[in-house]
C-alpha cells in the first residue's frame, strides 16, 4: 500500500501554448491538492515562485528543454536564472545527441549542472529520455548519472514516442546509485499506472493529470 498519490505527483505542463490564466490555475490545484511539487516553464517561475511561497510546494523547472543539445554555457545560465527566480528544483535535459556519439560530455555537463545546483541548495533531476535509449544504453545511462553526482535520474520529456514504463523503472532501480532517486513522467494518467511504477522504484511522478488521479483515489 502507498502513501497517499499527492506525496510523489509533481504538478506539470510544459505545454507550448500555456497562458497566465493556466499557470493561476496549476498554482491553485497544486495547493489544493498539497502536491509534491509543480512543474512549469522558466518564463512563469517568478510568478509562481510568489504565489507558493506558503505552500509546502517544490517549485520545479526545466533546463535545456526539450531536446537537451544546447550549450552546456546556456544550461548553466538557464540554471542561474531559475535559482535567481525562486525555483527549488531543476530538470535538466541530457544531451542525447553527444552520449549517442560516444563522448564523455553528458556527464561533464551533469557534474557541472549538479554542482551549481548544490551550491544553492537546490535538486538536480536529469532526463534521460527513454524511449530513445536501448537497455544497453539505458544501463550506461545510469552509471553517468550516477557518477556525476545528480539527485534523481527522469525518464521523459513527454515529447517521444512515450513516457515511462515499468521497464525503465526496473532498469533504471537496478543500475543506479543508491543515493539517486528515480522520477517517472510521460503518459501517466491513471492512479494504477501510478501505483505500478512507484512499486516498480519511482520515487517522484510528473504528470499533467494529477488532478484526475487524486480524484480516483479519493473515489477509492
């Protein structure tokens, strides 16, 4: 039996078309709901970072969204800029295109990330993107992680051709650090894909429809 669903949802949409009037609105469920955290683009940290100053709430964002092949100089910057704004914690997105080329950089640019955000007491999350991973990779992946120093390793950025799966959930448990967390998002809408992947080893679950399943469960 889990604790009950509000103490692992992370509260997020990183839809492109997001207004204020949704922001208001995923500030207020958030609340409502005592979410683990909310998760929104940069451009609305500042607000929100007013509005849950209160609140029990993790504001988190993400970095190097969605694709994660920027420069590493402008991931840090991204970074600076979220802490500056209030945020508490950070999903950095691992560049695919240079671990899939062979180089060592991904885990520099994590160690860095990790680094400047520990130094303001703040999370690091990485997003591996499964779905372009073969378990083979997926295990590399997590070594990388693991050896960079970052606080939860994070499945998707929900722009693949999916999100989490239990697979992922079960590689990723096998093969971390044990210091690691393991975060869970893309496609989960259901309190029982919720209660399968937190049996599986997440720790933290990013979904858009936290809401929903905090109504199933009250239901239950």
């Amino acid at each position: 039996m889990i604790a009950s669903p509000n103490t692992y949802i992370e509260h997020t949409n990183l839809k492109v078309d997001l207004i204020d009037r949704d922001i208001d609105q995923l500030i207020a469920e958030a609340k409502l709901y005592d979410f683990k955290g909310l998760c929104i683009p940069p451009f609305w940290v500042k607000k929100a970072s007013r509005e849950l100053a209160q609140s029990n709430v993790q504001l988190v964002t993400v970095v190097g969204f969605p694709f994660g092949y920027q420069r590493t100089e402008t991931k840090i910057k991204e970074i600076e800029l979220a802490i500056q704004d209030g945020v508490d914690e950070l999903d950095l997105v691992m560049n695919i295109s240079a671990f899939k080329s062979g180089m060592n950089w991904p885990k520099i640019e994590m160690a860095k990330a990790a680094q400047l955000a520990h130094e303001n007491n703040k999370l690091l999350k990485v997003i591996v993107e499964t779905a372009l991973l073969s378990v083979e990779e997926l295990v590399i992946v997590c070594k990388t992680v693991s050896d960079a120093g970052v606080d939860f390793i994070k499945t998707s950025t929900g722009y693949a051709s999916r999100g989490a799966s239990i697979q992922d959930i079960e590689i990723m448990k096998e093969n971390i650090s044990p210091n690691v967390g393991i975060k869970a998002s893309g496609g989960i809408q259901s309190l029982e894909q919720l209660k399968r992947l937190i049996e599986a080893g997440a720790e933290r679950i990013g979904t858009s429809s936290g809401v929903a399943i905090m109504k199933e469960y009250r239901d239950e």
